[in-house]
C-alpha cells in the first residue's frame, strides 16, 4: 500500500480513498483480460484520473500483459461537482511558442496562461527523473468569483511522456500541454 501512494498522483489516491471497499475490489478483481481470455486480477496498478472516471491500469495476473480499466466513479465522488462544466485546456504549445517567441509578443490575453505554461515545461524539463510534482510554486490563473485563485499548481508527466498534465485541486482547472519537448522556451517573459 505505501507502494501506492508513492506513485499514485494525489488527486486520484484521494478519491480511491473515498471508495467503499467492496467497489475497489470490485475495479481490482474479475477483469477479464483480452490478452489470455481469463478472468483476473489487475496487479501492480496505478490510477489515473481521466475526466470524471478513474484508470486503473496495472498488468493481468494470469499473464502478466498490460491492462487498463476504465471506472465510471459513483457521482457522489466525483471530486468537484462542477468539474464536467470546467474548461479542460488542452494545449500544443508548439503553437504557442513558435521558435522561442516571447511572452509579450503573445495576445495579452494569453500572457498569463502562457507563463504558466512555460513554467510547467521548464519545471519537467530541469527534473528528468521525476514525474510528478504535488506543490509547485507555479500559480493557478483560475478565477472563482472573478478572483485570481492564485493556488499552487500540481503537475504530472504522462507515462509515455508525451503529454504534461497539470491541475489545481482549488479551483479544478486543469489541461495538458502537448509538443513540449519540442519547443524552445520563451527566454525573457
Ligand atoms: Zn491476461
Ligand atoms: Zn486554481
């Protein structure tokens, strides 16, 4: 168990948490795998929050292949009720940042979120082992009541790293940034 909270990303071990047992095992147990046809158990799991639903992806008992469940979470756990009404930013900041373009030179309206986005890209990139980052000091640009939410921002490399997740657990805004590796960042803002 504390294997898992090692790697589990915060926000999906806290809603785990809050399922009822019997539902858990139910996720865990009576998979039936595609690869050896068997009914099993999904060992060495990790969870995944994707929307309102969590991934548990882990590898089969019986052969030992990769699989991924998807759980539809009961309505009640769904950690913001609001969530669905969020705004998911999914952004390829290869277009963001075509070769190196400063920040000032973007639409003002854009400015903020592209520093934080910068950010982001910088923080993974100056950390090459690690793939996750449970409190930042890069600042959420989410408004509630029209005020800056201003919280920490948690940030997560995909497995494949292919894509940047980050999330605030204040105020739910969230997204992911695509083509990161490939860009050269902003030098000055
Ligand atoms: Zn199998
Ligand atoms: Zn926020």
């Amino acid at each position: 168990m504390k294997d898992l909270f090692d790697r589990v990303p915060p926000v999906a071990l806290n809603i785990w948490k809050k399922l009822p047992t019997g539902l858990r095992e139910k996720y865990l147990n009576n998979y039936e795998c595609a690869a050896c046809g068997k009914s099993s158990a999904i060992e060495n799991f990790n969870l995944e929050l994707w929307d309102k639903d969590l991934a548990v992806r882990g590898h089969c008992s019986s052969c030992g292949k990769e699989v991924l469940r998807i759980c539809a979470l009961p309505e009640h756990i769904i950690p913001r009720p609001n969530l669905k009404l969020m705004r998911s930013w999914q952004t390829d900041v290869r277009h963001m940042f075509p070769a190196g373009t400063p920040i000032k030179a973007l639409h003002p309206k854009m400015r903020e979120k592209a520093a934080v986005w910068a950010a982001i890209v910088r923080l993974v990139r100056e950390n090459p082992t690690e793939d996750l980052w449970d409190s930042t000091d890069i600042v959420c640009f989410g408004r509630i009541e029209r005020i800056r939410c201003g919280h920490s921002l948690l940030v997560m490399l995909s497995e494949d790293k292919e894509s940047i997740g980050w999330w605030c657990e204040t105020c739910g805004e969230n997204g992911d940034l695509y083509g990161w590796q490939e860009i050269t960042l902003p030098i000055s803002l």
